[in-house]
C-alpha cells in the first residue's frame, strides 16, 4: 500500500513537471517560425487496460498543453492524440508519452506494475 502511494505521488510530481514542460514548448512554438510546427494525430497501442488506468492517462495527455486525447477504442486497445507539434518522428513522441504518462500510472494502479521501459 505504501509503495503504490509514494508512486501515486511520484506520478502526480511527474505530471506536473510535464505539465511545466509542455508549457514552455508551446509558448515557443506559438512564438516561433509557424512553418517549423508538424501539428498530427499520433496512435498509440494501451498497456493501460481498466477504466481508472485508460481514464487517467487519456486526461492526463489532455492536461498537457500542446495535446489532446481525441478517441480511446471502445477495446482499450489503443488511443488517438493530437500533438501541436509532433516533432520529426511521430515514435518519439509515442514512446515518451508511454514511458512518462502511462508507465507510472501503472505503477500506482496494479499491484505488480510493469517494469521501468516495459511500457513502451
């Protein structure tokens, strides 16, 4: 009990500093060149797999300025996101939402979370 909620703690420190993060990003994206931003959808397969778990991540990339999470299949299979700017490789970016957001909230939510990278 207590390592998930020092994990739930962890998370929410996680979420915020990405929250502070993509901040900035978007301030300078707004700022900048408009020709360099690469707005898109981005898929991303769910380890996430219970209401609590797909919920909490789907808001948490919504509470992340600069992305909003736009389907969730009905299977929790996968999510849909749009990015104000997914960057030169749609991958990296699915890969470090999955590793920032979805992988700790997993660690908070199951008694036998993945291991650190499993996520990805």
């Amino acid at each position: 009990m207590l390592r998930r909620a020092l994990a739930f703690f962890l998370y929410l420190v996680i979420l915020a500093r990405e929250v502070c993060l993509a901040t900035w990003s978007v301030v300078k994206v707004v700022l900048g060149p408009m020709h360099s931003i690469r707005s898109g959808f981005v898929s991303m397969p769910l380890q996430a797999k219970t209401d609590l778990e797909v919920t909490v991540f789907a808001n948490s990339i919504t509470l992340t300025p600069g992305t909003i999470t736009v389907y969730i299949a009905p299977d929790y299979g996968f999510l849909v996101m749009h990015a104000i700017d997914i960057g030169e490789d749609p991958e990296d970016l699915r890969r470090a939402t999955k590793h920032v957001l979805e992988s700790n909230i997993l660690r908070w939510t199951r008694a036998n979370p993945p291991e650190r990278g499993a996520a990805s």
